[in-house]
C-alpha cells in the first residue's frame, strides 16, 4: 500500500483506477483516458497533484543557499510571486530533480518539487545547507494538497471560487506568476502545454474544492491523461527524459542552466563547463514522429543510419495529433531521420522540433 494524497477516498468513490505512483496510490484513469486528455485541451481538466511535495525554504541566507543549490539563477526572481523553473544537480552534473522555485519574500521562497525524488530532495537540500553553513529553514508542507486546473477554461472555474477581493488579481496573472489568496496559494503554471492554475490549498479544504471544481465542469483527469499532455507539450519527465546519471545538457533542458553570471558557483558547474570546454555533449534529446503505424514506447532502440544508436526515453500516442510520438536521446549528429526498432522491425519517424503540441494546436507538420 503506498502513501495516498488528501483525495485519495474521493477518487475511489469516482471510479478512479489506481496504481502506484512513484510510492503513491494515485488514479491513472477514471475511464477513458483519451477523453480527459481531451478535456484538457478543449474545456477544462484537472488533476490530484499532492503527491508533489511543497517546500517552504525561509530565513535571511535563503536565496545565497538556493543561487548555490540549483543550476538555473535564482537572481532572476525579482518580483514577488514570480516562478523559475530549474534542475538540482549533483556534482558530476546528473539531475537530482527538476523543480519549480517562487519567490515570495527575501526571506521566503517556494519549492515544488516531484513524489518520487521527495525524500532523497528534502534530504539533499537538508545536507547541503548543513555541510555550506546556511541558516535556512527547510519544511515540508504535508498539511497542503495541490491541485491542477488546466486548460482553456480553467482559469475562469478556479477564479469562481476564489473570494471577490483574490478573483480579479488571480485572473490578471501573468503566465509562470503566483500569488497569495488567503490560506491558498494560486499560480498560473502547469505540465500539459495549456493555460491553467496550478492551487496549494489545505488539505482538510481539498475534497470540497475538488467537488466544487466538478460542478463547474471541470473533469477529474488522472496520470495517464497528464502524461500524453506533457509529452505532446515537450515537457520532460524525471526518471525518463533525465535522472542522476543524465546531465542537462544530454536532456533538452541546456535552457535551464545558467552559466552567467560566471562568478556565481553551483552544484555540477564545474562538470557541464568540461562538457562545454570538450566540445559539447555528444548525445542530445530530441522530439519524434512515427512515420509507420506502430507505438512509440520508453527504452525502445533508436537507429541513425552511418551515425550511431540512441533510445527512446518517453513515447506515446497522441490523441491531439493521431500519431506516435516520442522523446529520444541519439546522437548530436542526428539528422532529420531515423529508424525505431518496433519488436524486431525497423520503422521509419521523423525528427522534429518540439513541442508537439501546444494550446491545443499542432505545432508540427504531419
């Protein structure tokens, strides 16, 4: 039996199936899977995400520790609420975890971080800032839930049940942007290339808001849903597309490194900057698009004729675009097409830039 989130009972009694999830009893479905990926890219959908963990981080030396801790710049977060998304590194440069940081105060920052890596996080963080001398308080919230609400009508259901004085500031925010509504937290992020709300509320409240959002419309949507959006969205998945023994670079996520200003020193800078001073990463991560019929599936062998070999890291099928795709990591060398071995047989797919897919419109020639 695994860890259940505040709505655990409530997805039962709709009929979720359940399945673990990274240690979690979580819902994958509550029937047909293409008909709440659907709903996210034309109504509204959402989705129990209390399995993440929130982290509060405060004290004086909270943005000198996490400048230090994560890959991305932390001095990017000027402006109260503000979002910034970023990798946590070891020191040869594998990803620990990729996270999203708000700042809320000098003395207060946000960190969402993923179920599975939760634990080996909160013990990270707490080691480094122990070992470095930072006087910060690290805490898990684990009397909040956290729910996602997204797509094109989203917004406006989340604002309904905001109170008169928070509706209007949440619906002028701008995108990767939060705020504080009393004892909720809204922000306008998310994992599936749509507009939405991403909202930490108590636990105790969650079951009720939940319901509220059902009746304004909004479907319950489970992991398997959040997966094909994602994919179609060209976010990555931790454990898929990047894990300890994965760098950045190697990951599509070079975007997310910082390397200026120089002065400032993080956790696997010194590794990337020898990957860069050696000519760059051998191997990158790029989008496919099956050709032949067939499934594209995590692990399955990559071919780029006269080049070399990759692997698929995260495949599916698209319900926005009817076709297989895929995330890959091959060879920087890779042209505009390869071959995928499907149970023995060579199939042809096409190289493309991602997204795939991104408010629900086809970024992709098919």
């Amino acid at each position: 039996m695994g860890r259940k989130t505040p709505l655990h009972d409530l997805h039962v009694a709709q009929g979720a199936r359940m399945v673990d999830f990274g240690g979690w009893d979580m819902p994958v479905n509550y029937g047909s899977q293409i008909e709440e990926h659907h709903h996210v890219r034309r109504g509204a959908g959402m989705f129990d995400v209390s399995h993440m963990c929130v982290v509060d981080l405060r004290g004086a030396a909270t943005r000198a520790f996490l400048s230090r801790l994560v890959a991305n710049d932390v001095g990017k977060l000027r402006i109260a609420g503000k979002a910034l998304y970023s990798c946590m590194l070891n020191p040869t440069g594998g990803v620990i975890d990729d996270l999203i940081i708000y700042f809320l105060t000098e003395s207060h920052f946000r960190v969402v971080v993923n179920a599975g890596t939760r634990d080996n996080d909160l013990a990270w963080m707490r080691r480094c800032a122990a070992d470095w001398g930072f006087d910060v308080e690290i805490i898990e919230r684990t009397d909040l839930a956290m729910i996602a609400v997204q797509g094109p009508k989203a917004r406006a259901a989340v604002a309904e049940l905001l109170e008169p004085q928070d509706r209007e500031r949440a619906l002028l925010l701008e995108p990767f942007f939060g705020i504080e509504c009393g004892a909720w937290f809204v922000a306008r992020t998310g994992y599936t290339g749509e507009d939405g709300f991403e909202v930490v509320i108590p636990a105790a409240e969650a079951e009720s808001v939940w319901k509220a959002l059902n009746a304004a419309g909004v479907a319950s949507c489970g992991l398997g849903a959040r997966d094909t959006l994602r994919l179609e969205a060209g976010m990555n998945l931790y454990g898929n597309d990047m894990d300890e023994t994965r760098h950045p670079l190697e990951s599509g996520l070079a975007w997310t490194v910082a390397f200026e200003p120089i002065e400032r020193d993080f956790v696997g800078r010194a590794a990337l900057e020898a990957i860069r001073q050696s000519g760059g990463s051998p191997m990158k991560l790029v989008g496919l698009l099956l050709e032949d019929r067939g499934v594209l599936r995590s692990h399955q062998k990559v071919v780029v004729p006269g080049v070399g070999e990759g692997e698929v890291t995260s495949g599916t099928f698209s319900p926005t675009l009817e076709r297989s795709i895929a995330f890959a990591r091959v060879p920087r060398a890779t042209g505009e097409t390869v071959q995928v071995d499907i149970r023995g047989k060579l199939l042809a797919a096409r190289v493309v830039k991602l997204p795939f897919v991104r408010h629900g419109r086809a970024l992709i020639s098919l």
